[in-house]
C-alpha cells in the first residue's frame, strides 16, 4: 500500500487548526488571567492581615504574603505541583506552608478566614479524623474536614477558653465534589443574633452557632499551615483528598456582599444561579421549630415557643421529662446544667423547684432572657393554646403518658394538635395508651427498617408500627440521606402506602432543606406506583425554612392513600385505644 502524502492543502489546515488551538489557549489563559487580578484586587481592597496566592511564582508554589504585612509562608512537603484556582498552584496531598506568627491578630474580636478548597473525594474518606485546610497553633481559628462530625467546619476559640465550631455538612460538601468552594468561616462579634461563629460556602451561610462568650479577644499565638495542622509545631491531619487555594485571613468579619463577591469573581457564579430552589413539596408539609426558634433564644424556653409561634412556624417542638413529683416538665438534657448553669438531676427536682431555675443558657445569650425559668408541660402548652399552634413532644421518657395527658386536660389543649415522639417501643405503648388522638412518631425505627432486606420485608416492618398504634416516623436527617435513594425511596413510599408521616430532623442550612423536600420517590406496592415524600423538617432556624416553602407557589399532591386507606387508617387508631 501506498502511503498517504501531505498535500499543501492538508498542511495548510494542519497549520490553521493548530494556530485555532493556540489562539484558543492564549485566550483561555488570558481570560483565567484577569479572573484571577480581578479576585485579588477584591481581596487586597477588604484589607486582609495576610494573603497567599500560593501561585505567584509561575510553576510552583509560594509562601509570598501579598497583603503588605509581610507574612510570609514557607513551602512545605514533598508532594508535587497541584493545580490551583485559576491555573496556577495549590497547596495539599502532601504539599503544605508554615505560615508565620501573626502578632497583629492577637487580640482581635473579629476574624475571617477565606479559602477555596477542592476535594477529589467524599469528605468522609479523608484517611485521618481531620483534614487541615487553615489551622492556627492552639486552635485558634482553624478551618476543617471533621471526619467523626460529618462536617467542613470552622472553629473559634477565645482567650476566655470558650470555643464553636459551626459547619456544613457532608452531605452539602460531597455534592460539590470535584469542583472549586468558595468558604469562610468568621468570628462575628456583631451578628444580629449576638456574638457568633459562622460558616460560609459559595457565598451562603451554612451555620450559625451563637454565644455570649464568644465576645472575647483571640489568644496570643497564630502560627499556623496551609493544608495541614501545625499544632505544637508537628505537621500532620494533612489535606490529603483535595487541595486549597486564594487563603486570606482578615481581623473582622467580611460582610456578606463582600463574601458574594469574591465568590462571584473566582468561579463566576452569582449568588442567584446557586440558590436554593424547591421544586416538588408534599401537600400539608410542615415546618417545626426545633425546641423553639432556638437559634435565636435559649431552646425551650416560653420565649423561643412564642418567637416560634410569631415567624409562622407550623408547630414548635419541645422536649418532656418527669419532675421528682411526677410532672411534665421541658428539658431536653437529663440535667439542668447547660440551661441554667446549676448542675441537678431534672429526675431529683420537684415541679417547682424547677420552675425556680434559670432557662437562659447563660453561655450562649448571657442575661438577655435572665428571666427565663423551666416551663412545665401545662406552661408550655398554654402558650400553644393562645397562639393557635400545633406542637411536637419529644418524649425523653418511657412513663410520661399520664402526666402530659394531664397536662393537656389542665390547659384544654386539643390532643390531636400534637405529634408526640417515642424513642422506643415502650415509650409509644405508653403514649398510644394515654394521648388519646395526639399522633404518636417511632424514632427508634430506623435500625430495624434498614435491616429488612426488600420492599415486603420493609412493609411488613412498618405494618407492625400500625398494628402498635404508631402514625408516622422520625430520623435524623442524615440517616435518611446517608442511607441513598434505596433506603429513603422505600421508606417515603412505603410510609405514605400505609399513612404514616415522615419528619426528618434537624436540618438548619437551606440548601440542604431544600434537598429533603425535593426528596421525591416512587415504588410499585400491591400493583399500583405510590410516591412518597417527607410530611415536614425540624430546623433550629424556622424563619429560614419558611421563607423557602413561602416560595413555592402550588404544593404539589402527594399520593392519595387507595383503597379507603385513610379511614382503615382511623379506623385502627380507634381500636388502638382500647
């Protein structure tokens, strides 16, 4: 055979196409070249303490503090050259900076630390408990992958020893796998809710953790490293699934716009093309305020019921215990420690002697509700009956039936305004026995449920929580999407094809609300295709989920139950109380 010549013509296209190609990679570089001067001169106009670039040097990674203060990091680690933001270099797998005291951050009440960050993995399979991405020497201020928590998170602590760590979880963070986030966390001593520790991805707040204490200067001491932890001067918790970028750490709390828009100008995505949007909601979903508007007030106190109340909340939901006297009373922890500073067994306090007890959460909003006391059950519902609010009771004992159903004939409270949670088989027994037409919720469910292996084995499970008097479930928000479609397909579908509701709990980021009710399964059960999706999330930050559902301008329907299903399902609640 003969072999195939270039012709003039060939070479002539040959020639064209590769001077396309280049010209198309000199404008590619040229555009990534003024995106990146664009975001640093962003950066250097919110005046940064320091400012790494880690890419100022072309092919290789540097330490060049470009804020002007001259704090300078060295490279470190044998790992090669990652590709960074805009071309250039990143620091991780391996490849790490020691950055150097920090003297001008002693002493701040205010800090920001910004950082984009790409993780080629789940979060989860980082190889150690943590994952560096900033980390101050004593934890000052540190920038996170939490293995154990299922968290990015952000911690602050101050010289008074006080410290938070909000974060996003994992479940939001694998969703961006591969791709570069834009995050921040900050120090916030002006916060409309108070003093906070807050943490920002792509621009949106993910998690707000409030605290009087936190109105407190940063410790002496801020040595710190780029993708790894340099705790008491050893390297180690490298970042070892993904890389970080653009790190800049400021002496105040960057303002919102200025977050949206360095995000903007690094990936050139606004705030609107990644907002949360709900596009599928189930017919009657409810929004419950967790133990209140506990964000923003300490958790169930009459306060956090009635702001609850005021934002529109479709219930509020409040935790009971049993009082040495045998009354219903509100606390969630077994002891009073935490709302009241005081540290007494609930169980070994009278009724009174609790209703004597501080519920300000000292630690979190100081003397702002100093004259918060331990409800009683009868307080709190009584609050339920003047607002016309429907409520949740999360039931921490196994023998509280008879005193809430007191409770609710001392108030006139209609039972069937409220959902009450049991943990375990006895506790709903006890609660089916004595709530009269109040819903009772399993959450211990979830680990027989995820044992039956099939969508019959599954009902059957289910069919026995009916055939015990049980209306709906209840899990945590991760279990249900940790389990993956198998497992919260089956179970929306399979809830819905016998009545019973699906509350997931607590979901406070807005993306990840709006994820859980988008949550949209169908299965085929008795020959007939059902859907399912969740009845209503438990947020500590009712205002937010509110304002998404608001949005939403027609719920759809779900499934009807077939069959006359919803009056057999009556039907048994009333042979139930027998």
């Amino acid at each position: 055979m003969s072999k195939l010549r270039s012709t003039p013509v060939l070479r002539h296209q040959t020639l064209r196409a590769l001077a396309a190609g280049l010209c198309c990679i000199a404008a590619t570089q040229t555009m990534a070249s003024t995106q990146a001067d664009s975001y640093k001169s962003a950066v250097l106009a919110a005046k940064p303490m320091a400012y790494w670039t880690l890419d100022a040097l072309a092919g290789s990674l540097s330490g060049a503090d470009f804020s002007g203060n001259g704090y300078n990091a060295t490279p470190l680690g044998s790992a090669g050259l990652q590709t960074g933001l805009f071309g250039g270099a990143a620091a991780g797998k391996g490849s790490y900076l020691q950055v150097p005291l920090m003297p001008a951050m002693t002493g701040k009440k205010a800090v920001s630390v910004e950082a984009w960050v790409k993780l080629d993995a789940s979060m989860l399979s980082t190889s150690g408990a943590y994952g560096s991405i900033y980390d101050s020497s004593q934890d000052n201020y540190v920038m996170y992958l939490d293995k154990a928590n299922g968290e990015l998170r952000f911690k602050v602590a101050t010289a008074n020893g006080y410290a938070e760590r909000p974060g996003a979880s994992a479940t939001l963070i694998d969703k961006r796998q591969g791709e570069w986030m834009h995050v921040v966390g900050q120090l916030d001593p002006n916060d409309p809710a108070g003093p906070s520790a807050k943490i920002y991805v792509n621009g949106v707040l993910r998690d707000r953790h409030t605290a009087v204490k936190l109105n407190s200067a940063l410790p002496v001491g801020q040595l710190a490293a780029i993708g790894a932890d340099w705790n008491k001067g050893t390297p180690n918790s490298f970042l070892n699934i993904g890389v970080v970028d653009q790190v800049a750490v400021y002496d105040k709390a960057l303002s919102e716009a200025e977050m949206r828009q360095h995000y903007f100008l690094g990936s050139g995505k606004t705030f609107e093309q990644t907002a949360p949007n709900i596009t599928s909601m189930a017919k009657g979903f409810e929004v419950i305020a967790h133990r209140g508007n506990s964000m923003f007030a300490p958790e169930n106190s009459l306060a956090s019921d009635r702001q609850a109340i005021a934002l529109g909340a479709h219930r509020f939901e409040t935790d009971i215990r049993l009082s040495k006297d045998g009354v219903a009373v509100i606390s969630h922890d077994d002891t009073t420690t935490r709302v009241s500073g005081v540290n007494k067994k609930v169980a070994d306090l009278t009724a009174a002697e609790l209703k004597g007890m501080s519920n300000a959460l000292p630690d979190v909003f100081g003397d702002k509700y100093k004259n918060e006391r331990i409800p009683t059950l009868a307080e709190t519902l009584q609050v339920a009956v003047e607002g016309k609010s429907k409520v949740v009771l999360d039931v921490k004992v196994n023998n509280a039936g008879a005193a809430m159903a007191q409770a609710m004939a001392e108030t006139g409270f209609d039972a069937k305004q409220a959902v009450a949670f049991a943990w375990n088989d006895t506790a709903a027994a006890d609660l089916v026995q004595h709530l009269g037409e109040a819903e009772v919720f399993h959450l211990g469910f979830v680990g027989g449920f995820r044992a039956a292996q099939g969508l019959d084995a599954r009902g059957a499970f289910l069919d026995g929580l009916v055939a015990r008097g049980i209306d709906g479930v209840a899990l945590s928000f991760t279990d249900l999407l940790n389990g993956g479609e198998p497992f919260w397909g089956d179970l929306l579908s399979l809830a819905n094809s016998r009545g019973l509701r699906v509350f997931a709990w607590t979901v406070n980021e807005a993306e990840t609300m709006a994820d859980l009710i988008n949550l949209k399964s169908q299965r085929m059960i008795n020959g007939k295709v059902v859907d399912g999706q969740l009845s209503g999330i438990i947020t500590d930050d009712p205002g937010t989920a509110l304002a998404l559902v608001s949005s939403v301008p027609e719920p759809t329907t779900v499934v009807l139950m077939m069959g006359g299903l919803l009056g057999l399902h009556l039907r048994r609640r009333q042979q139930c109380r027998h």
